[in-house]
C-alpha cells in the first residue's frame, strides 16, 4: 500500500524524486538538460553562500531559465540575518523552495561555518532556519548528514532534527553517511563512510510528522522505489549525472506520468537551439556540453560521443556543425535500439 504523505505546512514542489544539488555539475546548463528528459524531478541548484548571493552578481548566482522549475536553491551560511535575507531574494526570484546546505564537508566552508559542521551546532542551524521561515513564504529545507565525527549517535540525531523541526523545518533531506571532517577529502567523504539507510529509516519512524527524503549511493531505479515506500522520496546525485538518461523513467516511475518520453536524439535536437542561445551570447558550447557527455552510456557510439563533445569541440571553429553531424551518427549507430522507455 502507498505510504500517505505528510502535509508539510508550506507545500512546495514534490520531493519524490530529486537531484541532488552538485557542485560545478548543477549548473543552469545541467539543469536545462536534465529537465530536457524529466518533466517532473525536482531539481536544486548548486550550492551557493551567502555571501555570494548578497555581494555578488546577482544574475549569476540567481538566475535560472524558466524551463528548469520546479527548481530549489541550495544555501550555503550561518548568519540568520544573512540566510533570511537570501531566502527572501530566493522566493523573488521564483524559487519553489530554499535548501539549507548542513552536509558539505570540505576544509573551505568548514571554515566559514558552513556545510556539514553546522551539525555540531544545532541552535544555530533552528536559528538560521526560523529566521529564513520569518522572511520568506515559500518551504525551507535542510540538507543533512546522519552525524559528523565526534557526534554520530542516533541520540545526536535525533537531538538536532528535533532542534531544527522546532524551529519549523518539516523537510529533511538525509545523507545517510556521517561525514569525517579532519583527514578525508569532500570526494572521498562521498565512499568512505559506510551507507546506513537503516539510520534514515528509522527516522522516519520517530518522527512520522515530518517529510524524509534519503540521498547517498542511490543508482538503482528499483531500490530507490523499494525507498519510497518506506520514506517520502529520494535524491539522487552522482548517477543522474554520469548517467541522466535515467530521469527517462521518473516521469512513470515517481510521479504515474506515462506522457512519452524524448528519446536521447530527442533530447540532443531539443537542446540544440538553447546550445545555439549560448554560443550567440558569446558562451562556449562546452559550457552546456561538458554535461551530456553519459548520454548514451552503455550504447553502441558513446566513446565516439564523449569524444567528439570533450575533444574535438575544442579544435572546430563550427561547433554547431560538429554537433550536428554528431547527431547524425549517433541517431545512425542507435536507431532502433534507443526507444523511448
């Protein structure tokens, strides 16, 4: 029997399925693509300080193209005062829900008391959200780990979900990794830790109230719905990169959405006159290239494919031509074989 979803109390975009926010990766380019082949997985931006929002090029570190919605910024900060008024820039600015980003664990936002460090400070993540809640109207979520080093119990847990949920956060998107933040580097914080998918899930069974989303290691489309009927939803990061042409089956799978799918040549015809858009403002086609490149993984023609977008791009005057004709092969070397799933 599907599980009844909580009602949080500002409903936002569904969260059954989402990608994660990824540094470098989610761009607005990545974003564009990637809603080229879901219509309904929610998308987040990657994460963004706030001080760069607040002194920075606003356009920049702001602006997204309509086609990418239903879409969420993913904050990086401490400072209420400062996280509020980024959240309030967040919802002028279209965004359907404002992340708190409490999981990074690189040295460079440790420092700026940011990203999963904020684990260890509980009242000052409750404080930072309740300020964000009182500035603005649309949903604020946490992104979290399951512990740091030197706080990893469940009690601990525990204790900061329900600091956070006081403060009025009802949505919660787990990482279900500790995180080590002296001696491993950020990739390796991604392996390293053991998955503990048990911790999650038992979360959800103490607090039944709230929205659980869990993200760590998913790339399996079967596990992840196996997921969803325990939680409320999944966040999948480095498979829907590498490997994008698995958001063909959200649609169907997540959202009971059977409207056809582009196939992958679909996808790159689609694509094409935003790449054209791009290149017209002065833009580099490799700028939205660099992240198709796992199209076609798995197919006959995805060496030849990689290749040609992160090789010869480069030594072409004509990058249009090139990616046309790029197309043309690969719709040769695919066909029939690339149906819609």
């Amino acid at each position: 029997m599907q599980q009844q979803l909580p009602s949080p109390s500002r409903p936002g975009p569904s969260r059954r399925f989402s990608v994660a926010p990824m540094m470098d990766w989610s761009d607005r380019h990545y974003r564009y693509f990637a809603r080229l082949i879901s219509r309904h997985a929610l998308l987040y931006t990657e994460m963004v300080t706030t001080g760069a929002v607040l002194h920075g090029d606003r356009e920049r570190f702001l602006g997204y193209n309509p086609e990418e919605q239903p879409l969420a910024l993913q904050l990086g900060g401490s400072n209420a005062q400062e996280l509020a008024q980024c959240a309030r820039l967040a919802e002028e600015a279209g965004y359907a829900e404002v992340n708190l980003n409490v999981g990074c664990p690189s040295d460079r936002v440790q420092n700026n008391l940011i990203g999963a460090c904020l684990m260890g400070h509980p009242q000052l993540v409750a404080g930072g959200v309740k300020a964000m809640l009182d500035a603005c109207s649309i949903p604020v979520t946490v992104k979290h780990r399951i512990g740091i080093n030197g706080r990893d119990s469940y009690e601990q847990l525990v204790d900061f979900v329900g600091q956070v949920h006081d403060a009025g956060c009802d949505t919660f998107i787990v990482h279900a990794r500790i995180a080590i933040l002296e001696g491993l580097s950020p990739k390796e914080n991604r392996d390293i830790p053991p998955l503990r998918y048990e911790v999650v899930r038992q979360l959800k069974a103490d607090f039944p109230q709230l929205e659980i989303i869990l993200n760590g290691g998913l790339t399996d489309l079967d596990l992840m719905q196996q997921q969803v009927s325990e939680l409320d939803g999944v966040m999948v990061g480095r498979e829907a990169y590498h490997n994008p042409y698995l958001l063909a089956e959200v649609d169907r799978r997540f959202y009971a959405d059977e409207t056809p799918v582009r196939s992958r040549i679909e996808v790159l015809e689609a694509l094409r006159p935003y790449i054209a858009a791009h290149l017209a403002q002065g833009g580099m086609m490799h700028h939205v290239t660099r992240h198709i490149l796992g199209l076609f993984q798995g197919l006959p023609g995805a060496r030849h494919f990689r290749r040609q977008l992160s090789t010869e791009v480069h030594r072409t005057d004509q990058p249009l031509a090139l990616y046309d004709q790029l197309v043309m092969q690969m719709a040769e070397r695919t066909e029939p074989r690339d149906c819609p799933l």
